[in-house]
C-alpha cells in the first residue's frame, strides 16, 4: 500500500535496519524500484526531487504512475511517495495536493529561525493529510539538480534537537560529511555527532548521498539510528552503463526497448543489492 514514512522508519530504527530511498529519474526507474521492493520483500521510499518531478510530468503524473504500477505488478509492500529536497512551502504543499504520502523541506540554507518557521508550516499541513515529513540542517555536499553546495557543513546537535522539538518532524536529515554524487576518496561521516544528535533528536536520522558509502559505514550509521538512505547516482551510473553497452553492442539499434530494458534490469538489480545491503530484505 502507499503510505507515510512515519511507520516504516519507527520500524527500521526499532529492528536496527534502513529503509531505501530511491529516486525516481523516468517510467524505467519507477518500474525497477517498485519490481526490486515486492521481490525483496522490503519496504521502499520513492524520492522524486523537484527536477525530476518536472522532467516526468509533474507531481500527479508520478502519483498516477506509481498507484497504476503497484495494481499491474500486485504491489503489496509498503510504498512511500516522498517530495526530495522540497525547496518551499508551495512545492510541499503542491505535493501533498497531489497525494504524495511524504516530503522533506530543505530549508538548511536558510537561517535557523526561518527554517524552524518553514519547517512548522510544512508539518502543520503534512500532519492534516497523514503525510510525513524530513527536514535538514547543515550542508550535504556536492550536486543534485537544484540542490548545488561548495563545502560541507555539519549539522549542529544542539539545533538538531530545538528544530525536532519546535517543528514536529517526523525524521531528521543531519547533514554530516556525506556528498551528493560520486565521492572524492572514502567519505569521511561525523559519526560521533550522528550519535550525540540521536541521542537527543528522538526521531530516526536520514542520511543523503548514500552513493558510494561503505557497508561498514552504513552499519555504522544504521547503529547510530539512521533509518533511512537515499540512493540516486549509483542507479544512474548502472542505467547508463547499461545503455552504453547496448548501444555499443548492437550499433544498429534504435527500438528504446531494447536499450532501456537492459538499463531497467541494471536498476532493479542495484536497488535489490542496496535492500539487501541495508537489512530492510523481508522487512515488509
Ligand atoms: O536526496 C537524494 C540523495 O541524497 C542521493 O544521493 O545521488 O549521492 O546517491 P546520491
Ligand atoms: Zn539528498
């Protein structure tokens, strides 16, 4: 069924797993998602970021998409619908209008005060329609659509808990060294702050730019109470390289079937790989 994040993630945090998010980039990646879910038995969230949302059709066109997909494949695990890195009020609003079941406000530019203020306003309206919501502090490195940071800026633990406290959400991105993209070297994540702002957020942590972590750090952060990791590159590279190959292949070819459906299956096994990776396999 489609639902919120809010159970899922008390779910995760409580059997010490994560919970996939995976982004939506086209119909191959939103069919890929949602096959490699109901095969795995595991819970999925679907992110969509404000650029992909535009590239697809809109907020109701994914809505339309993935509910008509979950009746054709006999989706029966849980699904979210999440709006990744919502720039404003109105965009969070615009999707929970169209029946997105999550959102997060990426308010972190912004200065504190206004974030909180932001942030609220988000809940408020979020909570009315049973929608859950992520927020962020501090700065994720790197690039992702709109999304674009020079540095990194880790995320305060004393902030982490007055923004959890005063705004209501649902689960907290603390930004802590990770990168939007492909990593320059190892990742390097302030797990130490990661514990100190579990300690005090009380709700389960998202950590961004799951591409490129290593296991021993996505177990790492899932015992510091992350439980939830976005994944979007490492999809990406896969469906491209599959296309690459293909095409390189079979120079002749021009039917998108027969490079998609290859890009398709490149994506379907590398969100399986993650589930398994982050224990959320048979967790539905
Ligand atoms: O919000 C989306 C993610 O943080 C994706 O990060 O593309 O580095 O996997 P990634
Ligand atoms: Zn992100």
């Amino acid at each position: 069924p489609l639902v919120s994040m809010t159970e899922m993630l008390k779910k995760a945090n409580a059997e010490g797993y994560a919970v996939g998010q995976f982004n939506l980039n086209n119909l191959e990646f939103t069919q890929a998602i949602l096959q490699a879910a109901q095969e795995e038995n595991s819970p999925v969230i679907l992110g969509v970021s404000e650029g992909a949302a535009r590239y697809m059709g809109g907020f109701k066109t994914i809505v339309a998409l993935v509910k008509a997909l979950m009746e054709e494949y006999g989706v029966t695990v849980p699904v979210a619908i999440h709006l990744d890195h919502g720039s404003s009020y109105e965009s969070c609003a615009k999707a929970i209008h169209a029946g997105f079941t999550s959102v997060m406000i990426d308010a972190s530019h912004h200065p504190f005060e206004e974030n909180i203020e932001t942030t609220s306003k988000v809940v408020e309206l979020a909570h009315f329609h049973g929608v859950s919501v992520e927020a962020e502090l501090g700065v994720v490195g790197g690039q992702e659509d709109d999304v674009i940071a020079d540095g990194v800026i880790y995320a305060d633990p004393q902030e982490c808990e007055e923004l959890v406290k005063r705004t209501g959400i649902d689960c907290l991105a603390p930004a802590l060294g990770s990168v939007h993209g492909p990593y320059k070297g190892e990742p390097n994540l302030g797990f130490k702050e990661m514990e100190d702002i579990n300690n005090r957020a009380g709700v389960p942590l998202v950590l961004h730019g799951g591409t490129g972590i290593p296991t021993h750090d996505i177990q790492k952060a899932i015992s510091f109470g992350t439980a939830k990791i976005n994944v979007n590159t490492e999809n990406q590279i896969a469906s491209a390289k599959a296309v690459r190959e293909t095409l390189a292949a079979k120079t002749e070819e021009y039917d998108p079937r027969k490079y998609l459906g290859p890009a398709r299956d490149a994506i379907k096994d590398t969100v399986k790989g993650k589930m398994r990776e982050f224990g959320s396999s048979n967790k539905a």
